[in-house]
C-alpha cells in the first residue's frame, strides 16, 4: 500500500474527500469499543502508519496530532490493532515522529504519540519489548529532558508499561543510565499531573532499594570535575528534596503493603543525620513543609519516611523480630539522636509563656533551638512514639536516656505543631506498654507545680500525690 492508496481507503471509510475531516470522522466513531469494532481496522490502521511512514505535506502538525488520536484510540485495549501496529512497525513509525518533534513547543503532540505506544505495551511482552529496545535508554533519555509534564507524564506511563513484568528492567532503570534523574528533574520543575513516576519511583527506590543510587544522580549538576565547591558536599538539591517528599507521600499512602529494606532505611537515617546540622543556625519555621528552603525540607521528608519505616514495621507485626529494620535503627542510635534532638528544641509555646523565668534571665535556654518548619516537634514525637511500640529494648534506651519526663512534656497542646498533643499522649502510652521500670520512674516524678493530668487522664489513668514526699504516683481509678 503507498501513501495514495492509504488516503483513498481512509477516504472511503469515513465517506469524506479532506484529510483532515476523515480523521475527525474516525476517531469519534474510535473512541468506544462498539464503534472500533465497526470500523475494519485491518486496512485503517495499516494505512495510517503507511501515512506516517510517508513525506506526504498532508502530515502538518494538526494533521499529526489527529492521525497519533486515531491510533491511540485503536490500540486502546483492542489486540487485533496492538498487533498490527508491531507488523507494520509503528514503533518506528511514531517514535520516529515523537523524537524530532522534541523541541516543539506544542508538547501535547509528543504527549498523543506517547499514549499510543502505551497503549500497545499493554498487549503483552512481545510488544513491551519492542518499544523497550526502541527507546532505552536514549529515547527515553531525550524525552525526560523535556521539562514539562505533558510529556513526563504519559513518558512515565510507557516506561511502567514496559517494565510491567520484567522486572531486570527496572533495575536498569535505577543503575545504569540517568533516565529516572531526569525524570526526578522534570517532575521537580513541571511538576505532574498523574501518578505514573510516583509508581516508578515506589518501585525502584523502595521495591528496589534503588534510592542510594538515584538519590546521589541527582546532585547539583552544574558543578563540574575539578571545579570546587562546599555546596557538592555539605548541602542538598531541590531535586533532592522534591524526591524525598514524593518518596514521603508514596510511603505514607502504603504502610503496610511496602517493605523497606534496611539499606534504604539506613541511608534515609543517614539524610537525616547530615541534615540535622541546619538546626544549628534555625530560625523558627513560619510554615508546614514543604518550606522552599531546601535542607529544611530534606530534614523533614527524611525524618517522616524515618516514621513511616518504624509504623509500618509495626504494621506488618514485626515487633518481635530481632532483625527488623527498625532494630537497626536502634542498633544505630536513633532513639539516643531522637532525644539529644528534641532537648535541644526550645519548649513548646505554652511551655514558654508558662515558665516562671524569662528567656532573657535564663542563660541556658538562649541556646535552646527552633523548630525549622511548623511540626518539627510532632514529627520527632511521633517517630519515638513509633521506635518504643512494643519494643522493650527501645523503651529502656528511652529510660536510660532520661526520654521519661522530655516525653511527658510533649503532651500539650502547641500551635507551631499541629496534634502534638495526640502523638505526645500515644507516645507515652506506648512507653509505659508492658515496661514496669518506666511506669515506676512517672509514679516516682515530683511535682515542681500544679500539673495538669488530663493528658494522663486520656490513659485511663490518673495521679495521686502523696501530701508529705510530694512524690505523683500512677493509678488506674477503676
């Protein structure tokens, strides 16, 4: 069939003598499966990809878009058209299209062909690797570098598709060439507007256990060898933190159903370390995160996926294996860092206004640091509340650490940290659960004041003070 035969049928399909009106034609009666089963897609869709395949000056860039629709929409779920479209090399025929239209301003033509080699991967192997070998690593390379999310997105799409089921694919992915980098890249600069590379990113840096590797791609890439520069060691990039955030929020969204290994759990351990340094020339955070200032926000997405890791860990009733990831955290001081950080914190807001010496008069807590960004302290809580569930050996680090009393200070309601209140008072439950040392020494505590026992209260508990010793003990008024 040549490109004059090929117009001629699609002519006759659609009964209409314009190029443009018979793709029109088609692909409305394409876009349902009874209106594509009309249609006699053993001559449509071989003609189309001879068009393609073609010079013809009919193939303008409107023209363009609507032949990529049509196929799109024929290789939507129909196996007679996905396999066509390998027979007649439509791979070639589109990707052929979609690369040198890379520096088109119209990206929504890249994103119509993309779609379309999406919709044939799902026919099965033989068609994911027919795309795969096409593209990887350079096409899909190219295509990353386009910073907008019109073709990140369904880019995403196709390079999950292909990999569906071959998982040495993803690994490939994550080890050798920087494609997911750049991605990461166009993602933090574009933005997305569809779940395709947070699906991507779950499988190769959590699944996987890629995020080492991509996590270090993704350093200030304008920095050359031989050129020197304190940034490359000692600070993060925003792609960095765009990537811990997702990671964030893909973790979040699965406690439970992802298993963390302990390389990624103690290279996110590591993040946090080298980031805690910022506390040391804080100012107290006007906003939640993500704040725009970059290692405050690598500081907080690492120290939420930290908390995340240790509850589904509990999730998945692993608390009584002596090799889960969060005993190695332990094993690696984490509650130890956990309370050194949140001692140095200056006390919550009502902590503040209450105490009886001001700020001025008391010397030591001049030294006393902000929190960076508003649930800073929950966060802490909340990741100790995490670490002491269940977990004998983490309940007495807490002790032997004097984490008693700073854990009962944190059950208070604090404007600069949204429901620290309920993680302070879950935290000192899970203390106190099946640790009889850590109930003695809060029945052993002497009161400087009045306290307030309504935090103690939500236990179910309550404290009773003996009028001689001045001593609070714990009891359970049922």
């Amino acid at each position: 069939m040549n490109g004059n035969d090929a117009l001629k049928l699609l002519f006759d399909v659609s009964n209409s003598n314009s190029f443009g009106n018979s793709l029109h034609i088609l692909i409305h009666i394409s876009k349902s499966h009874s209106g594509r089963s009309k249609l006699p897609s053993q001559t449509i869709l071989p003609a189309l990809l001879t068009i393609l395949h073609s010079q013809t000056p009919l193939l303008d860039h409107n023209n363009l878009s609507l032949c990529f629709k049509l196929l799109r929409n024929l290789c939507a779920g129909e196996l007679v058209n996905q396999n066509l479209f390998l027979e007649f090399d439509g791979v070639d025929a589109v990707v052929s299209r979609i690369l040198t239209l890379e520096g088109c301003s119209d990206h929504m033509l890249v994103r119509w062909g993309l779609q379309v080699l999406a919709n044939v991967c799902l026919a099965g192997e033989q068609h994911q690797r027919a795309i795969w070998e096409v593209l990887f690593p350079f096409g899909f390379l190219s295509l990353a570098r386009v910073r907008t999310k019109e073709v990140c997105d369904p880019l995403c799409m196709v390079i999950y598709a292909c990999c569906d089921g071959n998982p040495e694919w993803f690994l490939e992915l994550g080890r050798g060439w920087p494609v997911m980098a750049e991605l990461v890249r166009t993602a933090s600069s574009a933005n997305f507007g569809e779940d395709w590379i947070k699906l991507l990113l779950s499988r190769i840096c959590l699944e996987e256990s890629q995020l080492p590797l991509l996590f270090s791609k993704l350093r200030f890439k304008d920095i050359h060898e031989g050129e020197e520069s304190e940034s490359k060691d000692d600070q993060f990039s925003s792609e960095q933190a765009f990537l811990l955030q997702t990671l964030s929020g893909i973790l979040n969204e699965r406690i439970g159903d992802v298993a963390i290994s302990e390389d990624v759990a103690l290279f996110v351990y590591g993040i946090f370390k080298k980031s805690i340094g910022v506390l040391e020339h804080a100012v107290r955070g006007k906003s939640r995160l993500p704040t725009a200032i970059t290692v405050v926000d690598v500081l907080g997405y690492s120290l939420i996926i930290l908390r995340d890791i240790c509850a589904d860990d509990s999730v998945r009733g692993n608390a009584e294996d002596a090799n889960d990831v969060v005993d190695v955290l332990l094993s690696y001081g984490l509650i130890e860092l956990l309370l050194i950080v949140l001692g140095d914190l200056e006390p919550p807001a009502i902590i503040r206004k209450g105490t009886k010496q001001s700020e001025n008069q008391d010397g030591a807590s001049c030294s006393l640091k902000p929190c960076p960004y508003k649930g800073f302290r929950r966060d802490i809580v909340s990741l100790i509340c995490n670490c002491v569930h269940r977990r004998k050996h983490a309940q007495d680090k807490l002790r032997n650490r004097n984490g008693v009393l700073l854990l009962l200070q944190q059950c208070v309601t604090d404007e600069d940290n949204p429901f620290l209140r309920e993680w302070g008072i879950w935290s000192v439950r899970n203390m106190l659960e099946g640790s009889e040392e850590n109930q003695k020494e809060v029945s052993e505590l002497e009161l400087q004041g009045s306290a307030d026992t309504q935090e103690i209260s939500e236990l179910g508990l309550q404290v009773e003070v003996d009028k001689k010793t001045r001593r609070a003990k714990l009891v359970n008024p049922s």
